[in-house]
C-alpha cells in the first residue's frame, strides 16, 4: 500500500509533473511539440475522474506531444 499525502502536496505534485511534460519540449526548442503537447493535455484532462484525469492527462499530453511533433516535422520538410 503507498503512502498517503496531503492532498495540496499530491496537487502539488501533478501540476509540476504537468508543466515540466509541457515545458520540457519547449526547453529543447520544439514548439510544434509544446503546443501539441499542452492541447493534449488540456483535451485529456477533460476526461476521467480521480486517478484516471490524471492518466487521461498525461496520455493526451504524450499524444499531442507526438503528434504535434509529426506535423512540425512534416512542415519543415514543406519549407
């Protein structure tokens, strides 16, 4: 069983795990990626209750991620 913590903690937690799947592609200079992932996020968030928000979240944190990393790639291509 895992240990339990205080709710602003765990809050805490999530939206520092959110900002830095966010951000962290900014850091390396991938915008079309931040983008993806942050409506990916926003759209997976609005799904789920409890943990499974959280799951949602993240999944459509990565989903947007990688799909706005297709779609920068295939338009610098383009260019």
């Amino acid at each position: 069983m895992l240990p339990t913590m205080r709710p602003q903690a765990n809050s805490l937690l999530k939206r520092t795990a959110i900002a830095l799947v966010v951000l962290a592609p900014l850091a390396l200079g991938a915008c079309a990626e931040t983008v993806g992932a942050g409506a990916g996020a926003y759209a997976g968030n609005q799904f789920g209750k409890g943990k499974g928000k959280w799951a949602t979240t993240a999944a459509g944190a990565l989903l947007g991620g990688g799909a706005g990393g297709y779609l920068g790639s295939s338009f610098d291509r383009a260019n």
